[in-house]
C-alpha cells in the first residue's frame, strides 16, 4: 500500500479517536463543573487540550464549549478534526467503504450547519454534546461493520489504538495534577471518579470495586486491566495484533516495531503497583507516552510522511 494512502488511513481514525476524546472529556467537566466550580475549572482542558497562538481563558462553561468544538484558529477543535478526518477519507475512498465515507460527510455537514452554534447556546449543552458524541461512535460502528478485514482496517486500527493510549494518558496526568493539589481524600476521589467518567470506565469499575474510589485499583483498571477497552493494556494488546496482520500482509516490514510494542505491552503487563509507585505515576505515564511516540514515530520515519 503507497504510504501516502496508509498515513491517511492512521490519521483518519486518530482525529475521529481524538475527538470523541475530547468531547467526552467536556460533557463529564460540564457536569462536575456545575457541582463544584472550584475543583473542576475549565482552564485547564483549555490549556492541555487545545493549540491556540493567542491566550484564551475563561471559566464560562458555554464560552469554553464553543471555542473546543467550532474555533477554526484552534487546531484541536471538533471542527478542525472532523475537517482533517473529512480530507484524510476523502483523498482515500477507494480504501474505505461507502458507508463509511457518508458517514464522516454527513458529520461534517452538520457541524458546519450555521444554526448549530445557536443550538448551543439555547439547548441543553450535555444533550448538544451528545448529539457530536453520537456521531463519532457511528463512525466507529460502521467502520466495524462495513469495512473489510484487510491492510485498510489494520492502518485504520493503527492509529485509533495509538491515539487512545496518548488520549488516557493526557487524561490521567491531567486528574493527576488536581490530585497533588489536595491532600483531602474525598476530593482526591471526585478527581479519580471524573477520570473513570471520562474514560467510560466508572460503570466497570462499580461492578468491580462497588463505590469505592482506590487509587490503586483505579491505577491498576486505567492501565491494566485486559477487558476494559480503554485501559492502556488492552489498547497496547490491540495495537501489537493489528501490527502483527500487517507485518503477515507484507504491508509493514518488521524493523523493530514488535520488539518496541513487546517491550511496552510486558512493562504494563507486569509492573507492580509498588513498582508505579517507587517511580512515580507521572514518571511512569511520561514513559508509557515517551514509548508511543518512538514507535509512531518508527512507523512515520520508514514508511509515511508527517502529517498531524
């Protein structure tokens, strides 16, 4: 496959990732935000999640909404990604299936309806978000039932899988900061139970452990549980099986990508709680995304050009 085609293929599926990141991390700041103002501030998904020349700030929440869905100077806004997802699927059609492609259109139509910022402002904000978030798990539905199983849907997975373990990542160092900054045990459990509800996780982790927020328990579920889909384990497991098809297809050579993806998936597998906690979670995160950019970058510096 030409890289330009499998490059475009990645990146399609990390924005669609990306966004459906960033939109879930919004409506659960929405709702803590409006229990406690004081512990779940907007300025840091501002600052964390956004790349903007010029200095924004502010703490109304309909004012942060806008600017992360439709500000077109913000590279990581929903209009921005959908933009770039739209382009990537568009120049690859012939790779992808119809159903798919329409989609991917059909979202973008939308979001670029000049009545849709109105409906922000009028409607209820977590109904609006939805509404996006919907969009982005029928992509991700339809690319599952409609695309065949070939070199397209493993490049595709490919980059869902890298941006999902970058995605968590961000998502717990940020929690993480909050955490330091408290040494109050049931508001460091708001910001354990705001991560999991960002994630998709708190559900999983009450049938599992009842209502109590452990921080290591929470630890062990964001990265190691092997059923929860977005545990860092589980991404990692689906990433190196997606690389493995395409290395059998010939459409990947194996340069040391397996060993890089081996190495890191057994890091996460076996390193104890003890062990995070000798060397420190953010050391710990800052290594597991240190190791998801070596091997992006692996991949990016055999095989495609830069395109983020």
């Amino acid at each position: 496959m030409l890289s330009r085609v499998a490059n475009n293929l990645i990146w399609l599926d990390r924005y669609m990732e990306r966004g459906n990141g960033i939109l879930s991390l919004l409506k659960v700041n929405f709702y803590a935000n409006q229990d406690s103002p004081e512990l779940f501030s907007w300025s840091p998904i501002i600052k964390n999640f956004t790349t903007y020349d010029n200095e924004f700030y502010t703490e109304d929440a309909i004012e942060c909404i806008d600017f992360m869905v439709f500000n077109t100077d913000n590279s990581n806004s929903i209009l921005n990604i959908v933009t770039k997802a739209r382009e990537n699927a568009r120049s690859v059609q012939e790779h992808i299936s119809r159903e798919l492609w329409l989609c991917i259109n059909n979202y973008y139509l939308y979001l670029i309806d000049e009545e849709l910022p109105k409906k922000l402002r009028e409607d209820d904000p977590v109904q609006f978000l939805e509404e996006l978030r919907k969009h982005h798990l029928i992509y991700f539905g339809t690319s599952d039932v409609t695309q065949e199983r070939g070199s397209s849907y493993y490049f595709m997975n490919v980059g869902k899988y890298l941006e999902r373990v970058v995605l968590i990542s961000d998502f717990t160092s940020l929690k993480l900061i909050d955490i330091g900054n408290t040494t109050d045990s049931l508001e460091k459990s708001f910001y354990w139970k705001n991560l999991l509800l960002s994630i998709g996780g708190y559900q999983l982790y009450l049938k599992t452990h009842k209502s109590t927020f452990n921080e290591e328990h929470v630890i062990r579920m964001v990265f190691q549980d092997k059923l929860f889909p977005r545990s860092v384990y589980y991404c990692i497991n689906k990433l190196s099986r997606h690389i493995e098809k395409l290395i059998e297809s010939n459409q990947l050579e194996k340069n040391n990508i397996e060993f890089l993806l081996g190495k890191l998936e057994s890091t996460i597998k076996y390193t104890t709680i003890e062990n995070i906690n000798q060397q420190g979670l953010h050391n710990f995160i800052n290594d597991i995304k240190e190791d998801i950019r070596n091997i992006s970058m692996n991949i990016n510096a055999v095989y495609f050009s830069q395109n983020n």
